[in-house]
C-alpha cells in the first residue's frame, strides 16, 4: 500500500510541479505546437487535484481561450477517465508496477520465512 502512496505523490507532483506550469507556458502565443501538444496529453492522463491549485485553474482559463486546443484536451481527458475505469483489452491482466513480487509465507512455519 506504501508504494501505491508513493506513486500517487509522484503523479501529484508531476501534474502539479512540472506540468501544470509547462502546460501554461506553452499556451503562450509562439509555443511550439508539438511540445505544448505533448505535454497537454500527459496532463490530460493524470487524475485531477482534490483540492485545485490556482495553476490548475488557470490553466482551465488560459485553455478556453483557444477553443480548439481546449476541445482536444477535453476529448483526451475523457478518453483517460474512461480507460481507467475500464481498460483496453490488451492492457488488462497488464501489471506496470517493476516491484518483485512479495515473499510468500508457509502456511505450516508459523509465519517465519
């Protein structure tokens, strides 16, 4: 359960120390479209905050003024929500996590390994 902990902080400070102020810089006029449309669809996969920083909504405000790019993040973040509630078939029974596998333990030892 740690590790899940650890990997959710992770991801909050990804979306929340990186991300997010990347995202809102490339919004600004002259940002390379390629950049500003690689990192708005990671943005677009991590969950959202439970409680939003002021960046994350400005970076709502600052999408709406571009309708076209704001509708595209929209349709991935939907598209997100949605496959991880209900994975792809390929990715189902997939396991991402590198950690080896938890020591198992006899149930005739007594508990000891």
């Amino acid at each position: 359960m740690a590790s899940h902990r650890r990997v959710d902080a992770a991801r909050v400070s990804l979306r929340d120390h990186l991300l997010v102020p990347a995202g809102l810089d490339l919004l600004k006029p002259g940002a390379t479209p390629a950049t500003r449309d690689a990192v708005l669809s990671l943005l677009a996969l991590v969950p959202d905050p439970t409680t939003p920083a002021p960046e994350w909504s400005s970076l709502f405000v600052e999408l709406d003024k571009t309708p076209v790019i704001a509708r595209t993040f929209k349709e991935r973040r939907a598209v997100a929500a949605k496959q991880r509630i209900n994975p792809p078939p390929a990715l189902r029974k997939s396991s991402f996590c590198a950690a080896p596998p938890a020591p198992t333990v006899d149930a005739g030892s007594g508990g000891a390994m």
